[in-house]
C-alpha cells in the first residue's frame, strides 16, 4: 500500500483543548503537512476516521469503557476499528493508544496506581524499533488506565509500573501509553488543566514544572526522529 497521492494534510482528534499536538505540530509542519483538528464529542469524526492518510488520536481523560457517560465514544470505536481492518495509517497517543487497544478488542482497564511525571522507558530489543531514538530519555507520563496487549501486536516499550508502553500493528499502527507530545512551552496549561487530578493524587505541581524544564527539549529532539521514521514507514516521507 502506498501513500504517496495522499494530501499532505495529518487529521488529529482532540479529546481535551489543551492536549493538542503539542510537539508534534511544529515536526509536521517542518516537514511539509497541514494539520486539521477534530473535536471529540463536538465535532462528526468519520471523516478524521475514514481519512486514507495519517490520523492521530490524542489523549484525554476520559476512559475508553466510559460510553455512558461520553456516547460519542461508541461510534469512534467503531469507526476506528474499521479503520484498523483497513489498515489505515493511525498514532494513537495515551487515550489514543488505549483506543486502538479497545478497537483490537484488548481489555482497557483501570491501573492500579496512577503514573504521572517524567521518567524513561525500557525500549525493547527488536529489530528496528521504531522508539530507539527514546532510549535514555525521560517521556510524559500521565494515566490512569492501561491496556492488555492486544493479539498481534508488537510490544515496543515498557515502564516500570505499565509493561504495556508502547506497541506496533505490522506498519501502519503505533500506539504510544505515554505522552511524546508535549512541548516544553505548553506544559504550564496541563498544571493547570489537571490541577483537581494532581492535588487529589498528591503529586507536587512545582516538581512536575522543574521536571519540565530538565527534560522536555530532550523529548522533543527524540520524538523528530520517531516521528520522522513513522512517517517514512507509513510512506509519507521519502
């Protein structure tokens, strides 16, 4: 499958104003693409979810077995499993990741212990790991829920409290538990966003802010290149 007459345009579902593509806007556009948003819940995501080129499902939280409360989660499953079955290029991101999981019918469920903060990941040892730019360098965590492995899929990276980090579907799927996103410069708007989130859990606002500040130009120089090779593996890039 080639993707190369696809427009240069990458579609991003949006769960939460501020979990945006941080990052990974300015990547795209260095690299020749436009981005179009989608708002989950607001706006009608089957185009985002029928698009032939790359989607993005950005993260939230909300959880994926929430659909009583948050119905528009039902028919973007759904969508999304079709799309899986069309092999369709997708990066799914923390509740995009979760998403993928669900539509692969794997089971999402609640952690048994929230993993918020910087801290790298076990970036496993197979050939041509589409994460190794990431090794030895701290990543965004912030969740609540993981996910089972789902059948077929490639097991690309672990934490010390989630085993299931990050995996791949053959080519066209990449489903990353953790935030590559996050830019350093917005990082203040997630303080803020998550604050009843952090209080509750007791986790220290200012050392979050100083870990920020350590770690987020590291990220963002390691999530080019991942992005990069992705883009290439799914045919958008030379």
């Amino acid at each position: 499958m080639t993707h190369h007459a696809f427009s240069k345009t990458i579609y991003a579902i949006q769960h939460l104003a501020f979990e945006d593509l941080g990052s990974l806007e300015d990547i795209f556009y260095q690299l020749g693409f436009r981005i179009r948003y989608f708002e989950a819940g607001v706006d009608d995501l089957a185009p985002a979810l029928k698009y032939e080129g790359l989607t993005v499902i950005l993260g939230g939280p909300i959880g994926v077995y929430e659909e009583q409360d948050y119905p528009f989660l039902t028919p973007e499953i759904a969508l999304l499993k079709q799309r899986l079955v069309d092999k369709k290029p997708t990066l799914g991101i923390c509740l995009g990741a979760q998403l993928i999981a669900r539509a692969l019918n794997a089971k999402v469920y609640a952690g048994h212990q929230k993993e918020i903060g910087w801290g790298e990941l076990e970036i496993k040892d197979i050939a041509h790991n589409i994460l190794e730019p990431l090794e030895g360098v701290a990543v965004l965590h912030w969740h609540g829920d993981t996910f089972d492995l789902p059948e077929n899929a490639t097991l690309l990276a672990s934490s010390v409290l989630y085993p299931h980090q990050a995996f791949s579907i053959e080519q066209h799927v990449l489903a990353l538990q953790f935030h590559i996103e996050v830019a350093e410069d917005m990082f203040e708007r997630w303080l803020i966003g998550h604050t009843c989130e952090l209080r509750q859990a007791k986790f220290s606002i200012p050392q979050l802010r100083e870990e920020n500040a350590l770690h987020a130009q590291n990220l963002e120089h390691a999530a080019y290149h991942v992005i990069k090779r992705f883009l290439k593996q799914i045919q958008l890039l030379n």
